[in-house]
C-alpha cells in the first residue's frame, strides 16, 4: 500500500491540475503522470501486462495522439478564462462535488472484506492467463474489438482526407507562373538572394547588405521577421572598437566610416521591397 | 263499418311459379333500364338517335305487358298470381330477399297505366323537347323512372318496393331539376328529395318492423302470417306505412314538394307527379290491405289525411293562376280521392285504383294539353296571359276539354264513374266521408271551369309578341288517344269489371246499399258539380279577366296561392329550427369543439417554446444534464441501500 | 488487502474527469478529461479483479482501453477536421444544431 498511498495524492493533484491550467499542452503533461501513476497501480493491483499496456498504449501512443493534434492545432490555444454559458461553471462544480461526496459516501459504505488476491488466477503467469480469457470467454468480444479498431482507422482516415480541388502544381507551371509574375508586376525573376555572411555572423537571421549598404529583406525567412527576431548587421558591429583594442589598436578608417554611416540603418520589418 | 274484419277473408298473397308467357315478366322492366343505361353511358354519340330508342323501349314493355295482361285474362281466378324468382338479392343470416317479380290483377293494372301512359308521354316528349339539347339525357332519365317503377310496382316483397321506391325517388329528383341552369328548379328537386326522405324514413321503418314480427320482407310471407300480430302493431304498421304514401303521394301533412315540382318539364309533370309516380302511396296502401284490413285506426288516420289534402289542394287549385300549380293542387285533390277509397277498406279499395287508372288517363291528358298550351304560348304558364286559345289550337283545346269533362265527372265520362263510386261507397259506410267528398267534386268543378274559361274562352290577353299555334302531331297524337281513355276509361266499371277482378287481391266486401239510391247520388253530385261550375263562370266568364292578379283579395284566396301556407308551416315549424340548431352545432363545433381541439397544440406549443431553449447547443450543457440525471440514479441507489 | 482506497480513489478521479468535461471548452482538454473518466473506471476494474480473485476484471479494463484507443482515433479526427473549417478547436463553437 505505500505505492498506493505515496501516488494517490499525487494522481489527484494532477487530475485537479488538468482541471485548473491553461494550456493544453500542459493538461497533456499533467496526464501522462496520472496515466504513468496508474500503471505503477496496475502493477501493485497484481496486473503486470496491464502495466505495460498502460505505459505502451496509452501513455505512449493515445497521449503522442494527443500531443500531435496538439501541435496541429496550434501549442499556444488555451482557453479564455469566460465562462460564456451561463451558470455552467457553477452548476457543473456543484455538481462533481455532489457526485464526488455520494460515490465517496456510497463506496465507503461497502465492506468488501478481505480481497481474494490473484495468487491463484496468476498461477502459470498473468499474460497466459489473460491470454486463456480472451481467446475463449471474450473471443468474440475480442473479434467485434478488432473489427471496431478497423473501423474507427478507416473512419479516421475518411475524416482526414481532404480533397485535392486544384491541379497539382508542375516545375513547369511553377516556371510560367513566374514568368508571368515577371510580365505583371516586375517580380524578380531569380531566386531569393541568401542571408547575409558575416566575419563574425553567419546566420539566416541576419540579412544580407546591399551595394548601398542597406538590409536586403527578403534575404531572410518571413517567418524570423514576423516573429521580430532578425538582427541588424551594423548593429552587431558596434563593438568593433573594443575589438580592435582588444587585438592589437591597428585602426582601419576605411572600414570605419563606412560602419558609421550604416549604424543608423535598423533592420526592415519586412522584406520584399527590392 | 268494420265487421267484415272479424270474418277472416283477408286475401292471402300465394302466387304460382311463372312458366310459359309469363317468364317474360322481367323483360317488362329490363327494356326501360336497359334503355336508360345506354342512353345515360353512351354518352353524346347516342344524341342523334337516344329518343328514338328511348321512346321504342317503353312501347316494347307495353307491348309485353299487353300480352301477359290477355294471357292473364284467359286464366282461372285462383291461377292469376304469378311469381317469377330473378336471383337471391340479399341473404344475410335470417334476411333472406329475393329479386321476385309479382304479376297479378293489381300489378297488371299498373303495367298497363304505366307503359302505356309512359310510352305516350315518351312520344309526346320527343316533339316537346325537340329544341332541348340535353333531349338524350331527358329520355334516359324518363326511362330509369319507367323501370324504377316498374320495379315499384312487381316486386313481390317490401325491400323491392323499396328499391323502385327510391328509384322514382332519384328519377323524379333528376327531373323536377332537369333544367338545373335555374335556380327555381334546383331547389324544388332539392325540396322533393328531401320531403320524400321524410315519407321514405317511415316506409324504410315499417320493412324493418315487418323483418322484426315476420322475419321476412315478402308479401307471400306476411300476409299469410299478418293475422298473428296484434292489432296495435297493425296500427303502427299502418301509420308508418301512411308516412311513406304521404311522403310520395303529396299528402299533408307533406304536401309542398309537388307545387314547386312543377319546375320540371310538363311531360315529367304528366307521367310523373301526375299519372304513376305520386299515386304509388295509394298503390302502397292497397297492397298492404292485409295491415290495413286488421288496423281500423290506421284507416280513421288515412281518411282524415285524405279528407285534408283532398280540400286542402283544391283549395291550391282554385287560387293559382300559374297552370301548371293549379293542376298540381288538383293531382293533390285528386289523391286525395284515391285515399279516401283506400282509407274506406275493403270497399273502398276497387275505386281506389280505379280512380287511379281513370286520373292516370285525363290527368295525363290535361297536364300534356297544358304543355302544348305553353308550347304555343312561349313557355308562359300564366293563365292570366291566356284567353280564347280554342280558336287557335283547336285540337289542344277539344283534348283539354275532354279531360275536363272526365275531371269534373260529367256523366258518362271515366271520372264520372270512378269518382261516383268512391261517393257512393263513402256514403255507405260513412254519411260524413261522403258527404264531404261529394262536396270535393263541387269544388272540382269550379276550379277545373275556372281554369278551361281562362284558358280557353274570354278574351284575349296575349303579350305581343305572342302567336298561338297548334303543336305537331308527334304532340297531339298522344293527346288525342289519352282524350280517348279519358272518355272511355269508365268502361272498366262495366258490369263492375274491375271490382271483380281486384277482389281476390283486395278482399271481398258484402253489398252495402248506400242510404239513398245511387242514381240519387249521382244527380246531387252532378249538381254540386255544375253549382261550382257556375260559380266559376260567375267569377271569371262574366267578367274581364285582368292581367295581372288583383291584389285586393279575400283571405282565402291569398291562402290559397300561398298553397295554403304549407311552405310557412315547413319553415317555421321544421326549417328554421333546424337552420338554428345548425348554426348552433357549427358554433359548438368551431368554438367548444375545434377550441378544445386547437387549444391543447397551442398550449403544447406555448410549452414547447419555452422548453426548447434546453435545446441551446452547447454539447456541455447537455453534459450536465447527463451528470444530473446520473446523479439522481446514485442517490437513489444509495438511498435504496441505506434505507 | 483491502480495495475500497482504490475505490475511493476511482470515484474522485472520475468525478474530477467529470467536472473537467462539463468546464473545460478545449476540445482536445474535453477529450482528455473523458481519458481520464475511463482511466479511473479502469482502476475500479481493475482493483474489482483483485478482490474478487478472477481475471475478469482485466479482461474488461484491457476492452476498455482498447475501445478508448479506437474513440481517440476518430474522436481527435474529428476534432482535426471541425478545427479546419471553422479554425477554432473550442466546444462552445459547434452550437448550432440547436433550437
């Protein structure tokens, strides 16, 4: 019982937590330690392959499930904090409490007396014996339970499906397509130039500099503009001074005045204008 | 008067197995309906030629009907019922009707009136409705009433009856509104049907009460066990049977449905609200003397009737100046006579048919004379617009006359004849009955020389527009022969022919003298004849006529056009309550009824829009009810196991 | 041994599953509370099993997570193709089948 005693508090806590947080990646996290915790259970209740299925099927593989739709969805969707149907959230509280007090009350109430034990029933082992089960008792459970599992993969890969409702764009059309974008509006006909490479910065979110010393910005991902995180090359080259110090004092005007003249350029939003 | 009942001579109708001629019995009705089906489903491609096969038809059952007639004549007296068996009608449990035909000295009688008048008001119809272009259809109704009553008339048992009973019912309803683009006319069939309805409910209750105390429909069958039920059954019997006749013989108290039948074409008013269709309640009355011979009170009821709507018509007769209603209250009058004969009993019932035959004859005549008067007279019925029409359709108006002569009972004629006798025999075996009924032929007398001095002497009161010219022979031929039975019709009492040969139908009656000598009789009748005569000439021969009816009149005749306000009685007594109770159950209906009815939807559907705001949506929501209800379910268990 | 902490422990999971049904709006959360719900019936099956010294119990818990397998797969399937039309994952959204 000390595994029992030492994981139900912490089974509850969890359960409580995915209750409470706001996101729902970590309602999953949260899940899989009440999931893991049952399985530690399992084996204490005398059900060892029960444990592994616990661990494999559903923590490993109904919980990934979970997590990929998660990412599909988007990580950061969380729920507002409204409760926009009324009286809901009340209603429902009061509800669980009372569902929680009569199943508590209720299942207190019941004395079972000492339990059997699974000494016997796990005589030749727990697998052979679940084993010997299903496939005479609950054969055919176990037949309509893989016709089920069919269905639900076949249901799933129907709702998944999307139908392809244009044609499938060819390196051809892709060339005439851009050639055309080329006639109308004077798109750039090559490719995107790459990111800057620098001494000290060779990096895709860095920008490359242009003849005239300005960022070019479609030299890096729009991706890295939208989230704000591309950086300015002048801008890192604020330091040189200390840097030639530190090396050795050997000064280049040259480089210098060219440097002050582009510490004023800040890094472009967005690219795209060259 | 009625010791002869005790004695037991009630005939008892036992009829022999058709064979020889006789199988050709239900050839007799076959023709007509026949002739009606093809006429009335053929359609239009029967119109060039469906009056000529509609008039051949009744011709063909008058021919048969002739020879069965001398075939039966040639027959012993106990050998002159004879029954023909068609098929089983109905059989249900101990309902057992036969589709039987019964050919005896009554129905033989019939036979002949019938085809034979019907056969002439036929030929007549094909010139009167020359210019009609629904004539086909005319024949064709004219011949489903021929077989209908045809039927009416041979059927050996009630329930047939009943059928040809309706079936006149139906064909006079057809006609009275054959010209149903008038308003007039559809009312006066819708009138007619519905009057009829109320005889036929006690026609229809009298065969029930037969089935009930006999267990049978059939003539055979009842008259040999009439003499088990008790005399108030009898009664009962009698009077729903009287219900019937008045119903179909415009008797009051259901008189009114004859003066506005009138609306139908004037051959439909000869054949049938005239010569055989109105007559069948006294055809129903003396077939049924086995009830009526045991059932004295029912017989007091049916003079009374009688007495009342043999005034009660001639009254309507002397006050109309439309024709055609004038000889309407006088058919009234007139049936009024026959009911008094069958009212009378044993004695009585003889005269009853024989006043029939004769009336079929000169009432036949003079209907038809009047409709070649309106054929000549653009279709105006008003007799005010008549005047000296002798000079202009001489052989109208010597047809018309001979049928006056017979109507009023100039001697020798055949309403002479028949008419005294139904006198005489009142007189013998009631002074009051006789009495009044010889002052009926009084006023007889007068209406009928009112009506032939407006028609056909005084002067000429004729719209402009108007040229009186004699009809076409196909008209006047049958005029000429039915002016010829009109005259000739009293042969049938010769030697009393026809007392003789009815009696073993309707009994023998022992030799009652009147109480004064019956040449006596006939003188005082013949007097009070040329008395309203007299008066008649007085009122309109003396003086002008005007053309248009005074309106500055006596009590008496205001009554009497308004056909002694049997309409207002109807409506007061009948329509206007029943139009109130109408109203009343439409209001019950669409207040209390369909209120109930629509209000439990709109309160549900009041509820339910309150309710379905459940129905918000929210998958959650729904969740929490699930949770409530499995909660309730817990509790429940826990308070189960706690307690 | 006794069970009934076991049991007692089913019911206060289940009933916290419960609520995070009916108050999360997250439809994948939703989705992982009902886990939860079958996960605690599981432990109920399971100690059951024990107490009553037949392997019965199992039997029913390794149906159950086999089925919830199953309802995951079609379940989350469906929740992926409501987000793709209507790009929002939350349970309040889908409402219009209503009165």
């Amino acid at each position: 019982m000390t595994a029992f005693w030492i994981l139900a508090p912490i089974m509850v806590i969890a359960a409580l937590g995915i209750l409470f947080v706001r996101k729902a990646v970590h309602a999953a996290l949260l899940l899989a330690v009440v999931m893991i915790s049952l399985a530690v259970l399992y084996a204490a209740l005398d059900a060892p392959f029960l444990f592994a299925v616990q661990i494999i099927v559903y923590t490993g593989a109904i919980l990934m499930l979970f997590l990929f739709v998660l990412m599909l969805v988007g990580v950061d969707a969380s729920d507002s904090v409204v409760e926009t149907i009324r009286g809901q959230r009340v209603l429902a509280s009061l509800g669980g409490l009372a569902l929680g007090l009569v199943l508590v009350i209720g299942l207190g109430q019941i004395s079972l007396g000492t339990a059997v034990g699974l000494d016997d029933a796990n005589g030749e082992g727990n697998i052979q014996a679940l084993a010997n089960l299903l496939f005479s008792k609950y054969v055919f459970g176990f037949e309509v339970t893989s016709a089920l599992l069919i269905t639900a993969a076949v249901g799933a890969m129907v709702l998944a499906h999307r139908e392809r409702l244009t044609p499938k764009p060819t390196q051809a059309s892709l060339a005439a397509q851009r050639l055309r974008d080329y006639a109308d509006s004077g798109k750039h006909l090559g490719p995107l130039p790459p990111p800057g490479v620098y001494a000290r910065h060779n990096a895709v979110d860095t920008p490359a500099l242009l003849p005239d010393g300005t960022a070019a910005g479609s030299s890096v991902s729009r991706v890295l503009a939208a989230r704000g995180t591309v950086r300015s090359a002048p801008a890192l080259a604020d330091d040189i001074e200390e840097l030639n110090r530190q090396i050795g004092g050997a000064t280049h005007a040259g480089r210098e005045s060219e440097a002050a003249v582009t510490t004023t350029e800040t890094t472009p939003a967005t690219g795209g204008e060259h | 008067m009625y010791a002869f009942n005790e004695g037991g001579a009630i005939p008892v109708v036992d009829p022999t197995t058709a064979d020889g001629v006789f199988t050709l019995l239900w050839l007799v009705v076959a023709l007509p309906l026949a002739g009606a089906a093809i006429l009335l489903i053929g359609g239009r491609r029967t119109d060039r030629w469906g009056h000529l096969l509609g008039t051949a038809l009744p011709i063909g059952s008058f021919v048969i009907s002739l020879v069965l007639f001398i075939s039966l004549l040639g027959r012993g007296d106990d050998e002159r019922q004879v029954m023909q068996h068609l098929y089983t009608w109905i059989e249900v449990g101990h309902l057992n009707v036969g589709m039987d035909l019964l050919y005896d000295q009554l129905s033989a009688l019939f036979l002949l009136l019938i085809t034979g008048v019907g056969s002439l008001i036929h030929i007549y119809s094909i010139g009167y409705m020359a210019h009609d272009p629904r004539r086909r259809r005319f024949f064709g109704y004219l011949n489903l009433f021929v077989a209908a009553m045809l039927v009416l008339v041979l059927s050996e048992n009630y329930l047939g009856l009943f059928l040809g009973w309706e079936g006149v019912g139906l064909a006079s309803y057809l006609l009275i509104g054959f010209w149903q683009h008038k308003p007039t006319a559809a009312a006066a069939a819708k009138k007619a049907f519905v009057l009829n309805r109320v005889g036929d409910m006690g026609l229809s209750l009298a065969i029930m009460m037969f089935f009930v105390l006999f267990g049978s429909t059939s003539f055979h069958v009842i008259s040999e066990a009439a003499g088990n039920a008790s005399e108030k059954q009898m009664t009962i019997l009698g009077l729903l049977l009287l219900l019937g006749a008045c119903g179909k013989s415009a008797q009051f108290p259901l008189q009114a449905w004859l003066m506005d039948a009138m609306e139908g074409p004037t051959p439909v008013s000869a054949l049938i609200h005239a010569a055989t269709m109105v007559t069948a309640g006294v055809y129903l009355i003396v077939r049924s003397n086995f009830v009526f011979d045991r059932a004295p009170d029912a017989r007091t009821v049916v003079l009374v009737v009688a007495l009342i709507s043999l005034f009660w018509g001639a009254w309507i007769g002397c006050a109309k100046d439309d024709i055609k209603k004038s000889l309407a209250g006088s058919t009234m009058s007139q049936i009024g006579y026959m009911m008094t004969a069958a009212g009378l009993g044993v004695a009585g019932y003889p005269f009853a048919i024989f006043h029939l035959l004769t009336h079929g004859f000169f009432k036949a005549d003079l209907f038809l004379s009047a409709g070649s008067v309106m054929h000549g007279m653009n279709d105006d019925v008003d007799m005010r617009h008549y005047g000296l029409l002798r000079k202009a359709m001489p052989v109208t108006f010597l047809t018309f006359t001979m049928g006056y002569l017979a109507i009023i009972g100039f001697p020798g004629f055949s309403g002479f004849w028949s008419k005294d006798g139904i006198i005489e025999t009142a007189l013998s075996q009631n002074i009051l009955v006789g009495v009044l009924a010889a002052l009926g032929a009084g006023v007889t007398g007068f209406y009928m020389t009112r009506m032939m001095l407006m028609t056909f002497f005084t002067d000429k009161r004729w719209e402009k527009d108007v040229h009186p010219h004699e009809s076409p022979t196909v008209m006047t031929g049958p005029l000429v022969v039915l002016a010829a039975l009109a005259v000739f019709g009293g042969l049938l009492i010769l030697n009393d022919w026809i007392v003789d040969w009815l009696s073993p139908v309707t009994g023998t009656a022992p030799h009652e003298s009147p109480p004064i000598p019956a040449l006596a009789i006939s003188a005082i009748v013949f007097v009070l004849v040329l008395a309203g005569a007299a008066v008649a000439w007085l009122v309109v021969g003396r003086q002008a006529v005007p053309r248009t009816a005074p309106t500055q009149v006596s009590w008496v005749t205001r009554a009497g056009r308004e056909e002694v306000y049997g309409n207002v009685i109807n409506d007061t007594l009948v329509v206007d309550p029943g139009r109130h109770l109408t109203a009343g159950v439409l209001a019950t209906d669409r207040y209390v009824v369909d209120g109930a009815l629509t209000g439990g939807p709109v309160a549900i559907g009041a509820v339910a829009g309150v309710a379905r705001r459940a129905q918000n949506g929210f998958v959650r929501s729904y969740a929490l009810s699930l949770l409530g209800g499995a909660l309730i379910v817990a509790l429940a268990l826990l308070a189960v196991n706690l307690a | 041994m006794n069970i009934t902490a076991y049991i007692v422990l089913s019911g206060i999971l289940f009933t916290i599953g419960c609520v995070g049904v009916l108050t999360r709006r997250n439809a994948i959360v939703v989705f992982m509370c009902v886990e939860l719900m079958l996960n605690a019936s599981n432990l109920a099956l399971v100690a059951f099993s024990r107490q009553h010294g037949n392997l019965d119990g199992q039997v029913a818990a390794f149906f159950v997570m086999v089925v919830a397998a199953a309802e995951v797969v079609v379940g989350l399937a469906i929740i992926m193709t409501i987000f793709r039309t209507r790009r929002s994952a939350s349970v309040d959204d889908a409402s219009l089948l209503k009165y």
